[in-house]
C-alpha cells in the first residue's frame, strides 16, 4: 500500500497504523469492543427488575431462569445458537415438562435474550417457535363445590372468605384484586389498573361483591390501602390449600384459586352472555383465549337436535334466541311485520277494463 493510502486511511479513521513490508505501521480500528460472554443467570440478575414487575409472575420466571441456568450447566454465551435452544427444550421435554410449560419457559428465555441482544450483551439470536399446545379441560367449580369451599375458608379467615367471593363474582386475577385500593372502587364499579395484559378494565359489581368489598366492623387500628391489602398471595394460597383438603378437593390438581376466575366465565357463558362480552369482563387481550370456554354455550346447538330427529318435509327449526352466545344484528333475523286485515273486510275485486275488440 503507498504511503498516500495509509494517509486516506488515517484520515477517515478505518486504522489508525497500517503495517507492511516497506514501512512499519500497526494496524487498529478506532472502535474496537471485547467480547464478553455472560452466564443466563447473570443476565437475568442484570434485566429482571427493569423486565418483570414484582409479583408471582416474576417469582415464576426466577424458577424458570434458574432451571434452564441449571441445564446449561451454567456456561457463558457471547451468542446463543438454534442448536443449543433445540438441545434446551429436548431436555425440558425429557424431564416431562408439556408443550404449555415449554412455551412460557421459552417465552420467559426470549424476552430477557432480546433485551440481552439490544444492549448488546449477546451478538446473535436464535428463532424461538411456538411449540403446539392442546386444548385441555377446563375446570370450574359447581354451586355446591363453591359453597363447602367457601364454608371452609371462612372457617379460617373472614378476609380470605372475603376475597374469593370477590374473585368469582369478578372473574378477576389474584393479583389484580390484592393490587386494588379504594380509590379503583367507584359507586357501583370497581377498575382494575394492575393487569396482566397492561389494559385496564372497569366492570359493575354484583351485590354479594358490594358487600364483601366492606371491611368488617371490628377492624382496628389504621385502614388498610385496599380491600384486601391486609392479605398476600401467599397467605392466601395456604388458607385455600388447607380449605380445600378439608372439603376432600385436596387431589385435585386443577382446585387453585385461578379456578375461579374459570367459575366466572364458565357461568356467564351459560348464562347466555355474548363471548365479545364475556371478553370484555375478564380483560382477555384475544378472543381466542375467551374462545376457550364457547362450547359451554350449548342452547345454541338445541335446533341441531331439532334437525336430526325430524324427517325431511317438518317445518324448519325455530331461529336461536336474541341474546345467544353468538348472536349479532348481522346473524339474528328480524321478525317480519304482519299485515293489518279489517274485520269482515271483502276481497278486493280488480275491474278490468275490456279491450275493443273483446
């Protein structure tokens, strides 16, 4: 290279030294980074606080960080490749982890490696692929579960009673009811700002809800700032764990306080409630998640019976009923008017004027 390339190139500040046979220059560009390489649980240590908020979700994704940590077998990256994200999720699946579980482990992996990238901590990504869910059962509780369950709590803390009514009748997270302060209670509605989605909603309240949200009269000392400050998850969970067992649901897998935000839609679905309402009331961000629990919305398939049983020839089966789970004033048909007849009314005749010719 001459001596007027080395000049241009100084100049533009590509190398700041050039070496070659002739002349004895170094070599360097101006911007020049190391390379670390960091443990998955130091960059979660590093991002947490600034990616998740406190709470059971956070305390959820800790556990899930620290297993895949655990599986890595702690060793450093400086990029994080396809082979080593497949490896992962075949050892997740080897430890009898489902499809769900895997996918909010990944989904937990992606969302604190993206951020790891933007701050360029790790230099290449890998694709993360939704792995196939199925649909399973969705549990809710019956009048008479509810009742004996309830019953039990109560036993145990009028507070706790206090909350789980709350909970059913509003279909609300856990969170989003212990996270409530009066100020989110207005006449006959309650908002609910701390959600999951990050949306907030306001629904009405029923009666039994007007009552539980009321702090008993002997309460002492300062007022609480909500409702049900005076509890934490935690407690919570321990007085329905052993309220549960008491009631014999204690097998049940499926019997967690969640089940009643399930209890909620499951009743307002079969109680004919449209499902873009019933989205609306528990604040799912898609339809499809309400979708879940359509198929209780059985009336709608009463004129398939109809259809089955009835020869060809019958008369058609009757239309669904206007406040059908699906109904819409696109699908509902209106009534057509009927035609006023005066009594003893004749038979209008047409005269008809004859042609020449007739």
């Amino acid at each position: 290279m001459s001596n007027e390339a080395v000049q241009e190139a100084e100049a533009s500040g590509h190398f700041a030294v050039f070496s070659s046979q002739n002349s004895n220059f170094r070599y360097t560009y101006n911007k020049i980074r190391e390379v670390k390489s960091y443990r998955i649980g130091e960059l979660f240590a590093a991002y947490r606080d600034i990616l998740w908020d406190e709470g059971r979700h956070k305390y959820n994704v800790s556990s899930f960080i620290g297993e895949i940590d655990e599986i890595l077998l702690g060793e450093r990256f400086s990029t994080f490749d396809q082979n080593t994200l497949d490896n992962l999720i075949g050892t997740l699946r080897q430890r009898g982890n489902s499809n769900a579980t895997i996918n909010r482990k990944m989904a937990a992996l992606s969302k604190l490696l993206r951020k790891a990238h933007k701050m360029g901590d790790i230099h290449s990504l890998p694709e993360f692929r939704r792995q196939k869910e199925r649909a399973g059962r969705i549990r809710f509780l019956e009048r008479d579960e509810e009742a004996r369950l309830f019953a039990a709590i109560r036993s145990r803390s009028e507070d706790a009673y206090r909350l789980s009514v709350f909970l059913v009748d509003t279909g609300c997270r856990l969170g989003e009811a212990l996270g409530l302060i009066w100020n989110d209670i207005q006449e006959h509605r309650v908002s609910f700002w701390i959600t999951k989605s990050g949306r907030s909603r306001t629904i009405p309240m029923t009666e039994r809800v007007k009552e539980v949200i009321k702090l008993p009269p002997n309460t002492e000392g300062r007022r609480p700032k909500g409702p049900f400050a005076m509890l934490t998850q935690a407690q919570y969970r321990a007085i329905w764990n052993e309220a549960k067992t008491e009631v014999g649901l204690g097998a049940d897998e499926q019997v967690v306080p969640h089940i009643l935000r399930h209890t909620c839609a499951s009743r307002l679905v079969q109680g004919g409630i449209d499902i873009r309402r019933v989205q609306m009331w528990l604040g799912h961000q898609t339809l499809s998640m309400t979708m879940r629990y359509a198929h209780l919305a059985t009336n709608d398939l009463d004129g398939c019976v109809f259809v089955l049983e009835k020869p060809r020839g019958d008369e058609a089966p009757p239309q669904p009923a206007e406040n059908s789970v699906f109904a819409s004033p696109l699908t509902t048909p209106t009534p057509a008017r009927s035609s006023r007849k005066a009594k003893g009314s004749e038979p209008v005749k047409v005269s008809r004027k004859r042609s020449k010719g007739e």
